[in-house]
C-alpha cells in the first residue's frame, strides 16, 4: 500500500466529525493538463484556502546516477545530457565542467565562448517555452500560440549551430564537438533579432495584461527571507529580492562577457514573470557579445588519461537557477559518484511554502511560476 | 467514410521520459507544426481519445497507469510510442528503475524514432497512427456485420 | 493595448506568410549539422565493435561469424560517438532522420549489412 | 576556479554536525545541497552551505546502522535530500520534518547506491557490461 492510500483508508475510517471539520485533502497530479510532467500533491484544504501541501515525486525516477559507473566517464556525458530535455545543453557542460576539473584540463577560449552561446540560446527557449506554458495555464491560448512559434526561431537556430533542437549534444569533456563558422553564427544573430523583437512584443502583451496581472499579482508571496532559508534558487530567489546569480562564478565566458543580474523585490508569480522576462532579453544581449567577441582557435582538446583520484564540484545557472554537480573518482575510466542538486529539487520545499494561505485556483499558476522540471528533480 | 481518421482525438502521456519528446509533443500541436490541421486534438480524457502517444521508458510505478489509460480508452484505438527510450530504453535501458520499453506494457502500434524525436516525425506517426485507426475500424465494422449476419441467419433457422 | 501598435500587428499578420509548415507535402531541407541517424561505408569496416561497445543505448550489434554490422535506427540516440571512435571513419552522420514505422515492420527499424561467408568476401549486402 | 566550485570541506564527528550546522545558520549561510557516496561499511554524507558565491561542506562519515540526526529542524528545506538518502543509501536519519515514510521513489530494490547492492545488480544483469545487443534482444 502507498502512502497515499493509507492516508485515504485513514480518513475514510476517520469519525464523521473529525472529517467534517478537519482539513480536506485534494489530490492535485500526477496527471494534470497544466504540467506535461507527472507531479504529485496531496494539498490539505480548509474550504478554499491551501493549509499545505505534501509533495511526493518518483513517478520518472529512472536511476542514472548509478548509470555512471557503467559508462566511461568520457562517455557519460551523453547520458548527463538527458537528465532533462529542456536544459539539456548545460547538464552536460556542467558534467563536464565538473569532470575537466577534476583532470585539471583547461579548455579552448573559443569552446568556452561557444558554451557560453549555448547556454543563453538555451535559457531563451526554456523561458520562452515557460512563458508558452504559463500563459495556456492561464487560458492565454493565443499567447501560447505566439510563444511557441517565437521559440521555433530559437530552436532553428539551436538546430544550425549544434545540430540538435531539444538536445543539443554538442557538449564533450574537453570542449565541445560542433564549430560553428563565423558566418553561420553571423547568420543566427541575424535570426536571434527578429526573435528578440517578437520577444519583447510578447513580454509587454504578457506583463500588461489586466487579465494576467489580476491573476498573478500578490498571488504565492515568497518573501525574502524564507526563499533564501528555505533553499530558493534561481528566479524563484531573484524574484524574491536576493541578487544571487551562478554564472557570477565567471565559468564558460561569463567571467569576460559580464551580465546583470536580474532581481524583483516582490516576492509573487508576477514578479517571477517579470526576472524571466528580463532574462529572456539579457540572454539575447549576452549571445550578441559572444559572437562579437568569440575567438579564432581549436573547440576542444582531447582528454586523455585517467580521472585522478578525488572529488569535484561544478555550479551553472540554469534557466531555474543554480544546479550542482558533483563527481567522485577512484582513479578508474569509471567514476566512482555523480550527482546532481537540479533546481527543481532545491525549489520544491520553497513552493510548498508559497502555496500555503492560497486558494485552490491559484495552485497551478504557483507551481507553474517556478517552472518545474520534473525529470530533473527525479532524475 | 471515416471521421475517426478525420478527426483523431490524442491523449499524452510522460513515463519517465527526459521531457525531451514531451516538449516535442507540445511543439506539434503549436502553430509551426500545427497538427491540428489533421483533426487532432488532445484531450485529458482518455475516455474520448483515439490516439495515444507515449514518450519515455516504463518503471513498475508507472506501467500500472500507462496500462490503465489504455484500458479506458475505447475502441478502436492506436499506440504511438515516441522516442528511443519508447522503444528500448534508449540510454536508460540499464538503469535500475527502468524497465524498458512501451511494448512490455500495452501492445504497440507505431514506433517514432529519435532522441529526441522530431516533430516531423511526431506527425508522420500520428498520420500514420489514423490510418490504422481506419484499418481498424474497418475491421471492426467487418466482424460486426458478419455477427449480424450470422445472428440473422439463426433467427431465420428459428 | 495602444491602438496603433495593434494594427500594426493584424496588418503584419495580414500580410504575411502564415507560421505553419505543411509538413507532410511541403518537406523542410535538414541543416546540414543536423543529426539525423548514423550511416556506414560498410566495405571500410573492419569489425572491430568499437562502435558497439561505446554506443550508450546498445543500439548497435558488430557480428563477428558472419561478419555484419547492424544498427537499430530505433533505439539509436544520435549521439555521435560511434563516428567519434570509428578507427577506419567509415561510420557518418547523415542528417535526414529515420522514418517512423510500425510494430510489426521489423525490417525497416534495423539497417544491417552482412558479409556473406564466400570466400572473395567484402561487397555489401544491405537489406 | 576550481577553488571557488569546490569551497572547503571540513570533516566533522556525528555528535559535531547539529552545532556545526546551527553555527552556519547564524552566520547567513543557506543549505545548498546534501551528498551521499555510498560504501560497503556506511556512508559519507556532505552537507553543502553557500553564502554569497562561497561554498563550503561538512563532512560526516555514517557506519552502517547508526543514527543520524536530522538538520531539518535548522533547515527545514532539508527534507527532500535526508528522505532521498534514507531511500536509496539507507542510511538511518532520524526525525526528519516531512518524513515520507521512505516513498520517496519508491524503487522496487531497496539501499540501491550502496556499495553491496550495485554488486548485487550487477552480477545479475551480466548483458549490460558486455555492452552490445542488450536492448536489440528486448525490442526485437
């Protein structure tokens, strides 16, 4: 028996009174139209209000952190790579990013700024795709719509430089595997500036709204401090008023590219929708000076030898904030560990928080605002 | 005439899949592919679905509810499993919580390669999916009749 | 919303050409880095089963009695590192992408090519 | 940049890990992450802290068997990765804020990362280190 089946047959057997005037639960997921992924809530109600809610995940598990003792370390990148398809160009930059460190192999300035491109294209269709899914939550069909076509702009772009549109595979321990030439990069900028434009239409439509704002301002307050004690990352945070941003590491070009970072003081979905917003338009200001700036020169050295024996961290920005990896090794071509703290993971007990003392239609626009990813939080 | 090859209605399902082919999924039914131009549309229902498209590998958590979606979805009905680990597993076929394709759960109508699949390739299995819907529901209609017949006959004989 | 922007937007939308590909009768050409699926030079290959081994979703099968090399298109990932590690580079990604096929359509899923055991062995024999 | 990625990690006894922990809090820092590597005798658990970019970790070697108290009541954000690591490593913390019970994932296998049961699996399963026709064998 489940968990949740036992806390059914408990209230079930539970005397009347006590199930009149106790808190209802509501089963929210693991199948529901607002998220294409299986989530799970069991969301204690008081008439309409949100006293709680007990997430439970583990409907995708597969387990492929283990998989990283079958694999060669070098290989293993194309596993990391699918934990998740949306952000699935930095899962593996960040294994590997991880994994040079532990070799101490310093990679090629032009595949560092090739990363960096990558990165920001993918941030751009992963907050595109967010803002496509916020606003059908929303009942905003023709925005989606709109979204959705912009973002094909993106991916088609994605498609040219690194040959793939959701997985881009371009990432490979010691650099990265695709050398775009100046000219197609040239061309994707070109192409990028129509997306930007279309971008910014979409963003006003999106934040002006009288519909949306009624439906997104004040709603799933996160103040400051609670988001920073409870483990908030990414916009979740920056929208909560903490300017904490990974990619002020300086990994891949940031360190010479420079960024801003985006902060919100309001602490609410609208707020939330604001920091992406902003992203959106400050990734396609960074991808313009990455090309502007990108050197001549190899894309990659091979990584030869063993992993030394010993341990490694690695920290990116991804679009929902800030994702650790780590990797152990016992001086074997297989590693010993891999891990991943995604961002989901870290923002799940945040969520709970920002639920409780909502309403019960207010739940979806709230899980959707911190843009969850649930194969990455089960991995 | 076949309005089900029309107008096929489709139901999504994520087993533990990487979100790659979802958003695939959701890419075709966007104004760039647009496979609503086919009659397609998806619905939560799986009681009014005609099509059903799975992505992702199956665990025994989840073998229950794909199989269960399944069950309730009525006849004649086609199976679309999209992407490598539909098929196989893809890179997860050697993973401790998986248990490998779509196949070893619900019976399979059509395979849409890819990691992740393409949303071209999406469309041509979901066109290729009505099409045996049709064949289907041809061969369904075809045993009805000869029922009929066979129940006439005996009523005759009476 | 401003009026004058608005009717910016329907005149554009007026005139220009609508988003949708009409994919099934009007095929978009591949781009060129695109990953399509792994094709062979199959007279170059030596057998070797590099490319078996280090394929992260066994997709692919290297024969030795007969000699053959078989990929399922299927279960392939496209991940490239099979072309990555070919010694003799017969191995290449193309980037037009499989078609999909049926269950029961077995043949059409898996590309193999089989050495026959003659004894001036070497032409190709793709099925 | 190594440095700045990996921070510090400071090996501390069991007992040392709730004042440690308490200490951080105090001082601003945020939990960051929870680590578990498995091994055939226990377990080694890293509790990552971040303040600003800085990163450090506490590091507590678990035997086999033995209790661990839980950081939930410091951080109540915790209860995610201690649910996770008593599912899969089997280690034995105790009164976690939110316990699941160990329905986290609910695997079929139980303590799957540590070092005895990988064995275990992979001694069954001989096709999957040979590499090749694993997955050709099942779909075809």
């Amino acid at each position: 028996m489940s968990g949740q089946d036992k806390r059914v047959q408990d209230a079930a057997h539970a005397p009347r009174e006590d199930f009149v005037k106790g808190p209802t639960v509501i089963p929210f997921g693991p199948q529901h139209p607002v998220l294409p992924e299986p989530l799970h809530f069991d969301l204690l109600l008081e008439d309409e209000k949100v006293l709680g809610a007990i997430p439970q995940i583990g409907y995708i598990h597969r387990g492929l952190e283990l998989l990283v003792e079958k694999r060669d370390f070098a290989d293993y990148v194309h596993v990391a790579e699918r934990i998740c398809g949306i952000c699935s160009f930095m899962h593996g930059m960040g294994y590997c990013e991880a994994v040079e460190s532990l070799l101490g192999l310093p990679i090629p300035d032009r595949a560092r700024y090739l990363r960096t491109f990558w990165c920001e294209l993918e941030r751009v269709h992963s907050h595109l795709l967010w803002m496509g899914l916020a606003a059908d939550a929303l009942g905003f069909e023709s925005l989606f719509m709109a979204a959705w076509r912009t973002r094909e702009l993106v991916l088609d772009v994605a498609e040219e430089t690194a040959g793939g549109r959701v997985i881009f595979g371009s990432a490979i321990v010691g650099g990265v595997s695709k050398d775009p030439s100046d000219e197609t990069l040239a061309r994707c900028i070109k192409a990028l500036a129509l997306a930007r434009e279309e971008v910014k239409r979409l963003s006003m439509v999106m934040l002006q709204n009288i519909t949306v704002r009624h439906r997104l301002e004040g709603v799933g307050v996160l103040s400051a401090d609670a988001a920073y004690a409870l483990g908030a990352v990414g916009p979740m945070l920056r929208a909560s008023g903490r300017a904490y941003d990974a990619r002020s590491l300086g990994y891949a070009a940031y360190g010479e590219i420079g960024f801003e970072t985006v902060v919100e003081t309001a602490g609410d979905c609208m707020a939330r929708a604001i920091v992406r917003a902003r992203e959106i338009e400050q990734s396609f200001a960074i991808m313009d000076k990455v090309v502007a700036a990108i050197p001549a020169g190899p894309v990659s050295v091979p990584a030869k030898g063993m992993p030394p024996k010993g341990e490694s961290f690695a920290r990116l920005e991804q679009p929902r904030g800030e994702v650790v990896y780590y990797v152990r090794s016992n001086g074997t071509r297989n590693l010993e560990r891999f891990r991943v703290r995604t961002p989901t993971f870290a923002n799940v007990p945040a969520m709970v928080e920002a639920m409780r003392g909502s309403s019960l239609a207010d739940v979806p626009t709230i899980v959707l605002t911190i843009d969850p990813c649930i194969s990455c939080t089960e991995r | 005439m076949s309005s089900i090859e029309r107008s096929p209605w489709l139901i999504h399902y994520d087993a533990s899949s990487c979100n790659g082919c979802d958003i695939e999924v959701l890419a075709c039914l966007t104004p760039v592919y647009d496979a609503e131009r086919f009659g397609c549309i998806v619905t939560g229902d799986p009681k009014q679905a005609d099509i059903f498209l799975v992505t992702g590998s199956v665990n025994h958590l989840n073998a229950p509810i794909v199989k269960n979606i399944y069950d309730q979805m009525p006849e004649p009905k086609a199976v679309v499993a999209i992407g490598a680990c539909a098929y196989s597993g893809g890179v997860f076929a050697e993973c401790y919580n998986v248990s490998g394709g779509v196949a070893s759960t619900i019976p399979v109508d059509v395979y849409v390669p890819g990691c992740a699949a393409k949303p071209e390739s999406i469309l041509d299995g979901v066109v290729r999916a009505a099409q045996i819907l049709k064949e289907k529901e041809k061969a369904m209609r075809a045993t009805r009749k000869a029922e009929r017949k066979g129940r006439k006959a005996e009523g005759a004989q009476r | 919303m401003p009026l004058l922007p608005m009717s910016r937007v329907i005149l554009k939308n007026f005139f220009s050409r609508p988003a949708t590909r009409l994919y099934p009768f009007v095929v978009r050409p591949a781009f060129a880095e695109s990953r399509g699926r792994i094709a062979i030079d199959y007279p170059q290959c030596i057998h070797c089963g590099a490319c078996a081994r280090r394929c992260p979703a066994n997709a692919i099968l290297v024969g030795k009695e007969p000699k053959s090399w078989r990929i399922d298109a299927f279960a392939c990932v496209t991940c490239g590192l099979c072309v990555k590690v070919c010694p003799k580079k017969c191995l290449r990604m193309d980037n037009e992408r499989p078609k999909s096929a049926d269950f029961a359509d077995k043949d059409s899923r898996v590309e193999s090519h089989v050495t026959p055991p003659a004894p001036e062995a070497g032409g190709p024999n793709g099925a | 940049m190594t440095e700045q990625h990996n921070g510090s990690i400071i090996p501390i006894e069991i007992g040392a890990l709730l004042p440690e922990t308490d200490a951080l809090r105090s001082a601003g820092w945020r939990l960051v992450q929870v680590l578990c590597v498995g091994s055939a005798d226990g377990a080694e658990l890293s509790y990552s802290f971040g303040l600003d970019l800085e990163m450090r970790s506490l590091r507590v070697t678990v035997p086999a068997e033995t209790p661990l108290p839980s950081v939930t009541a410091i951080y109540p954000g915790a209860f995610l990765y201690e649910n996770e690591i008593r599912d899969l490593f089997g280690v034995r913390i105790e009164r976690i804020a939110g316990d699941w019970e160990g329905k986290v994932y609910d695997v079929a296998m139980g303590k799957l990362f540590s070092k005895v049961s990988i064995k275990a699996i992979s001694s069954e399963d001989p096709g999957a280190a040979t590499g090749g026709a694993a997955s050709m064998g099942g779909a075809l």
